[in-house]
C-alpha cells in the first residue's frame, strides 16, 4: 500500500510540474499574442497619420504647429514601435494621443477641416482604430490578469519561481482618452451625430 | 402596411405589419402556472416509478400521464400559448416591424439545416433555442434584419438567471425570450464559423477548439470553422479570414454580450446569425409586453453591434 503511494506520489510530481509549466508557457504566449493585437492597431494609427496631416495641410494650404507636433509624436511612436520597452512605447502612444487630441480640438474649429470628404474618410477609420486599440488593451490586459493570477497560485507558483516566470505589465494608456478621439471625431468634428456638444 | 424585405433563407419575402392582438387573462391561469412544476416532477417521478417498480406500475404510468398532458396543455387550455404569439405580434406592431407570424414547418427545418449550431442541445449549456414566430425589420441604423423568437414559460429557482429583468411583484415565475437575429455584411467573409458558448464537454483535453489572442474570449466561446458542406475544418484553415472577422473589438463586443445574452454567433459567409436569450421575471401582462417590446429593440440593436467591426 505504502509502496503504491510512493509510486503515485512521484509519478504525480513531475505531472503536475509539467501541467503547470504548459499552462505557463501557454499564458506568456497568449500576453504576447496580445501585445502583438495592440502592436497591430497602434501601427495601423500610425498609418493613418500622415494621410491625416497631408489631406489637412492641402485643405488649408498652408502649414501649422499642430501639424509637425502631431508628426512628431507619429515618428516617435514608429520608432520606439521597433526595439522600445512596453513602457516607451506606452509612452509614446500617448504622446500622440495627445497630440491628436490638439488635432482634433483643432479641427473642430477649422471648416475647411471638417468640410473635407477625404479628411472625413480618414478620421472615421481612425476613430475604428481607436475602438480597436481600446479593444485590443482590454484583451491584452486580460491576458496579463489571468497570467499574473496563476503565478500566484498553487502549483502555478513553485514552477514560475524556478521556471524564470515574471509578472507582465498592464497596458497603462488611458482607455478614456481613446475615447475622447473617438467621441470627438465621430460627433463633433464630422457632424456625423447630428447632434451638438 | 405590405412591404418587401429580406429574408435569410427566402431572399426577399413580402411581409406585413401585424394588428395589435388582444391578450386575455384566464381566472384558472396562475393556477396552472403555478402548478407547471410540480406537475413536470409528478410526471419524471411517475416515470421513474414506473421503469424501476414492477409492483407501482401501473401507478407510475398513471402519474406520468397526468403530469405529461398537464404540462403540454396547460398554457394551451388558459390561453396562455395565444397570449405569448399576441404579445409578439404586438412587440412588432410597437415597433413597426413586419411579420410577428408563426414560422412556416418548411422554413424551420431550412433553419435547421443552416443554424443547426444554434438550435441543437450541448452538455452543460443553456437550453436550446426554439424558434417559433418571425419578424422582419430595420435597426436604428437602417440595417435590415430577420429575427426569428419564441416565448417560453420559465420559473427561476435559486434567485433566476444573472441577466434576469424583473418587474412588478416578485415572483420566481415569468417568461424566457429566445431570439436569432439575421442580417446582412457588406462583405464575403469566405468562412463558415461558429462561435458557441463554451460548454463542459469542450474542456480539458477535449477543448480542440481555434483560439484567439485572448484568454477571456476563449474560455468564454468556443469557435469552429466549417467548410460549405458543414465538415469540420482543421485549426489552421482559414485562420487569417477568420481572425479578420473577429478583430479585438468584435471579441469585446461578444465578451459583453455573452453576459447579457448568453450570446452565440454563426457568420455565414456574408451573414451573420446571432442568439441568444432574455429573461423576464414578472407575470404581470403590462410588464411582459412592455419588456418583450424593448427586448426585440435592443436584441436587434446588439446583434448588429459588432457589424463594422466585421466589415
């Protein structure tokens, strides 16, 4: 009897070590995948930018500050994009969060602005961007939620101590101030609402 | 009012907008409600009695049969079945939709045959989805969609479903709304997938199911791709079309209406086909009408929620 249960017992340990480890690996992997869907959306703004300032600076045919901080903080972004830490690249986004909310506040006030077709079409994919990037957060950060509550947990917690398991970051960027663009550039700056604000 | 609309599994079919129907109270009505229950376990206990007692029998056949024509013609005998298709035909006149009518025997086994995965019973899920009435109509956004719906009677035990709405005197009694809505993309997906709750025996070994980037939207649907003759397709088929389709503000989007709705989507090619169900705990006829009136506003409303995400 004793010797069944010393056979089960050490038959048992490596198992479960082995269990937990996969679970492990198998949630790094999914923060990563999420970071990678974030990744995604945020290039995909900074797509979106430059096609943004050119419709803008030939609707007004003339240059503005606003313009070059906004390309600023798009440049910044692509380069940190390659090679930054999470928090650099946090950073960043929200620098050119800023400044496309000066943008936007800008373009509230300018109607050759707002009057333009093509200026419309590119903000409407830029506020999707916002939602997407919004999304993409709240998944990613799911992802490190549930990852960082099993490397606290038994037996999670024995295999990531010796396994070189660390906690990952949540994604920080205000989710509000996605928000705000997107609020911004769907009702008040393209009159798409039919509203006032 | 007559108009031409669309229509999932016809094309196009013309409709009408139904008059408001009168819903009538039996005196006997909260009796046979009340009784419902009881009634199903005289009927499973007769049962049982009769295949394990050989000298009970006789009794146990008996019992079985009361409980079995009691439950079956109750809500038929009070008039509660016509007051249920009264109170869809007048959520779709409120709302000025078309059709509020039973559906065709034809139609329901074509739906069937397209959205088995809809309406089949799976192992530790909610019940499955029994359409009855359909109802043809535009969201606030314009959007043309069919919505097929049944009412059934239900008792909450233990306090009820979480996505409960309750009105009026409290009471476990009331009334589940099961809905599909059906509607157009303004593109071809070129995919057939599946997107069910989560169930128990799809866990464990046996979750073999294609996974997203997040963990939250996988242990909460499960999703299957299937090829046009409704084969299972392997994981890596068709990944790149599907992932297009369920960008992460789709999944947000189905994450929270799977709270409210126990939400499951078939996209089929360039439609898409989503359930789910509503709750309403109240026995109240004012109330049942006035939220089975809001439920088919909204339900359309967060079928068609995810669209541009899709698209």
């Amino acid at each position: 009897m004793l010797t069944t249960l010393i056979i089960l017992v050490i038959i048992a340990i490596p198992v479960t070590w082995a269990v937990s480890q996969n679970a492990l690996v198998a949630g790094r992997e999914r923060v990563n995948e999420g970071w990678s869907g974030i990744t995604i959306q945020l290039k995909r703004r900074h797509a979106l930018v430059p096609n943004l300032v050119q419709a803008a600076q030939t609707a007004m045919s003339h240059e503005n500050a606003i313009f070059d901080k906004l390309l600023g903080a798009r440049e910044e972004a692509v380069r940190l994009m390659s090679g930054g830490t999470p928090e650099d690249i946090t950073r960043a986004e929200a620098q050119l969060t800023s400044a496309l909310n000066d943008f936007v506040s800008y373009a509230e006030d300018t109607p050759e602005i707002t009057a333009n077709e093509n200026i419309r079409l590119l903000q409407s994919q830029l506020e999707e961007t916002e939602d997407q990037i919004a999304a993409a957060r709240r998944l990613y950060n799911g992802n490190v939620t549930s990852y960082n509550m099993k490397l606290e947990q038994v037996p999670y917690s024995f295999v990531a101590g010796r396994g070189g398991f660390e906690r990952a970051s949540l994604y920080d960027v205000d989710a509000a101030e996605f928000k705000r663009i997107s609020a911004d550039l769907s009702v008040a700056a393209l009159g798409l609402g039919g509203g006032s604000t | 009012m007559t108009a031409t609309t669309w229509d999932p599994i016809d094309g196009e079919v013309v409709a009408t907008r139904p008059d408001e129907a009168a819903v009538t109270a039996h005196p006997l009505a909260g009796l046979v409600r009340n009784l419902t229950g009881p009634m199903l376990l005289v009927c499973l206990a007769g049962f049982a009695v009769a295949v394990f007692s050989d000298a009970w029998q006789f009794h146990g056949i008996a019992a079985a049969t009361v409980g079995f024509l009691f439950v079956l013609f109750g809500s038929e005998l009070t008039g509660e079945n016509r007051n249920r298709r009264a109170r869809i035909a007048n959520a779709a006149h409120a709302a000025g939709h078309l059709g509020g009518t039973k559906l065709p025997e034809g139609k329901i086994a074509r739906l069937a045959g397209r959205i088995k995965s809809l309406l089949v019973l799976r192992v530790g899920a909610s019940i499955p989805i029994v359409l009855e009435h359909e109802i043809w109509g535009k969201t606030r956004a314009n959007i043309p969609f069919w919505m097929g719906l049944s009412l059934i009677q239900s008792q909450a035990l233990f306090g009820g479903p979480k996505n409960a709405v309750r009105a009026g005197p409290k009471t476990t009694h009331g009334e589940t709304a099961m809905f599909v809505v059906a509607y157009r993309l303004d593109r071809d997906t070129r995919i057939h997938a599946e997107i069910m709750p989560e169930f128990a025996t799809a866990k464990g070994p046996f979750d073999q199911d294609v996974k997203t980037e997040s963990t939250e939207f996988n242990e909460t649907f499960n999703i299957r791709l299937r090829s046009e003759e409704g084969e299972a397709v392997a994981k890596g088929v068709s990944s790149a079309a599907l992932l297009q389709v369920l960008t992460p503000a789709t999944q947000a989007t189905l994450i929270d209406l799977s709270q409210s709705y126990a939400a499951r989507v078939i996209i089929d090619r360039d439609t898409v086909f989503f359930g789910g169900y509503r709750n309403f705990q109240t026995t109240d006829a004012s109330a049942l009408q006035r939220l089975l009136t809001e439920a088919v506003e909204d339900f359309a409303e967060a079928a068609t929620a995810f669209k541009r995400y899709v698209e």
